[in-house]
C-alpha cells in the first residue's frame, strides 16, 4: 500500500487545517503542497458557497475570522482523523503531537527546560509549538488549536489550571538612563518618563497599567507593540522606558530594573480545557507536576 495521506484525499481540509496553523496565505499554501493564488481562490470560492466570511483584513494582512477559525479548527480535526485511520490500516498509527502554547516571555527559559525535560521520557513526542499573548492563548484553547498554554493570569473556571512559577516584572531603562545603577526602584521615580509598552492583549502590560495606577499616575506611552524584544529595542535608543516581565529578553544596551512597587510579580502556569485532555497532554502535566516536586520553584524568574 502506498503511502497516500488525509491531505490526497481531502484537500479541502488540507487547505483549511493549514490555515488553522498558519494564518499566512503564502505560508498556509506551502504547508497544504498548494500555491498562494490557488488557496486565495479556494478561500473565495468556499466563502461563496458557504456564505461566510473566512478571512477579514487587518492592517496589511489577513486573519482568520470567527467563522473561519472554528471552521479551520474542524478540519484539522477531521483530518488528524481521517490520517490515524489510515495509520490504522497501515498499522502505523502515531502518537498525535502535542501542541503548546506560551507566553512570549516564558519561551527561552520555562517552556524551553519544562519541553526539553518533559522530552527525556517521551522522545518521540512531537512538539508543536505556538507563542502569543495571554488573550490569544485562551482563544486557541477554546478553538482546540493549542492542546496546553504556559499562561499568566489564572484563566477562567472553565479551564484547569496548575500553577507553576512567578516571573518578576522589572523597569527596564537605557543603559545611560538616570536609574540604571540603581538597585531598586519605585515606579514614582519615572513618572515623568515617556513609556513603551505591549499592546493591551498582554497580561504584562495589564499589570504595568496596574502598577502605575497604584503608584499615583497614568503613564505617558509613546509607543506600543506586540513584542519585547520590539519594546527593548526600543529602550534602547532612549525613546522612554518599560515595565517588561524579567528575563524577557535581554539587551547589552538596556538595563533591567527590580521593582520595589507590591505586587510587582505575577504568576504563571499551566491551563488546559479539561474535557479535551489527549495522552500526550496527560503525560505533560503529570511531568510538569513531578517536577515541581524534584524541584520546588524551578520555574521562579527572579528579577
């Protein structure tokens, strides 16, 4: 028997579950073996028939909409399903892969060990792995595009949750800034200071918001992104400051600040949808929690 995949027999799915991994066209196209010209026609084609809208623009781009992402979601689904059934035939059925998604300023330090490790027992695991914010984390978890999230804060009821770490939030300054050879510093002490921030989607930037209103001001914020390692380098041309969490990303040219401000940490952990639990997630959170007990707070970002 050849080796003829889900994807031969249904390139539909192909093309959509592509979309539900990749939302770039171009990207998308050559994960389903299509061209970018043909998997816009389809789009169009199936938003005709369907009479829904997949795709809306942002910006210079496009996303998946609402409609679109559950659709996409639903077949990636079915063909994952329509694979393990020929992997059935062919007795060559596979673990399915595990997909993770993280907080952009947990992925070099606590994902990385967490993943690294969790692969010692279980070597032929396949990691598939997503980062974005904290919003979009729990969107992916309710759209079945991410099996577990590394997430700060504590998600709703609906998810289960197993706390993991705290992660220091810190000033980060340029290198020649007033502060930069403090030890500590209060948030007071730049209220003056222009601001760089996260865009609002992001937990860390709920919390500096937070932070700042507790210290007695509104930060002055000219300019916001979706990215530290944008926001740092930023910093360091001088154009203002940031509260980032510590570790985030780090820069000869910036310098990171511990915060004497209360509450000035957060914690994170792990959240999944407990009625959507695959082997493979299983095996993870029992790891995770194993580790935990091996190492009490081996996660901690201290600032």
């Amino acid at each position: 028997m050849n080796e003829t995949s889900g994807s031969y027999l249904a390139p539909a799915l192909a093309q959509l579950a592509a979309l539900a991994i990749d939302e770039n066209i171009t990207r998308a196209a050559e994960r389903s073996g299509t061209s970018q010209p043909t998997l816009s026609r389809s789009v169009r084609a199936w938003e005709q028939d369907l009479g829904i809208t997949l795709l809306v623009r942002r910006g210079r781009g496009v996303e998946l909409s609402d409609d679109g992402r559950i659709l996409a979601a639903a077949a990636a689904a079915s063909l994952h399903t329509l694979d393990q059934a020929l992997g059935r035939i062919r007795g060559t059925v596979q673990e399915a892969p595990l997909t993770v998604g993280f907080l952009r300023s947990l992925g070099p330090t606590v994902a990385g060990e967490l993943i690294a490790s969790f692969l010692v027992s279980r070597p032929n695991t396949v990691i598939v792995h997503r980062e974005g914010s904290s919003t979009d984390l729990l969107d992916w978890l309710d759209e079945s595009r991410i099996d577990v999230a590394i997430t700060s804060p504590r998600p709703p009821d609906r998810f289960s949750w197993l706390p993991i770490g705290e992660q220091a939030l810190v000033l980060v300054v340029p290198s020649g800034h007033r502060l930069a050879n403090a030890t500590t510093v209060r948030l007071s002490e730049v209220r003056d200071d222009p601001f760089l921030a996260l865009d609002s989607r992001f937990d860390a930037r709920q919390r500096s918001d937070s932070l700042c209103a507790a210290a007695g001001f509104t930060p002055r914020i000219v300019l916001e992104a979706d990215d530290f390692l944008t926001v740092r380098g930023y910093v360091a041309t001088g154009m203002g400051v940031a509260v980032l969490p510590a570790d985030a990303s780090l820069s000869p040219r910036t310098v990171s600040i511990p915060l004497s401000d209360p509450n000035a940490h957060r914690t994170f952990g792990l959240a999944w949808d407990p009625s959507k639990v695959v082997p493979p997630t299983a095996a993870l959170l029992a790891h995770t929690q194993e580790l935990a007990r091996k190492y009490p707070q081996w996660a901690d970002i201290l600032a």
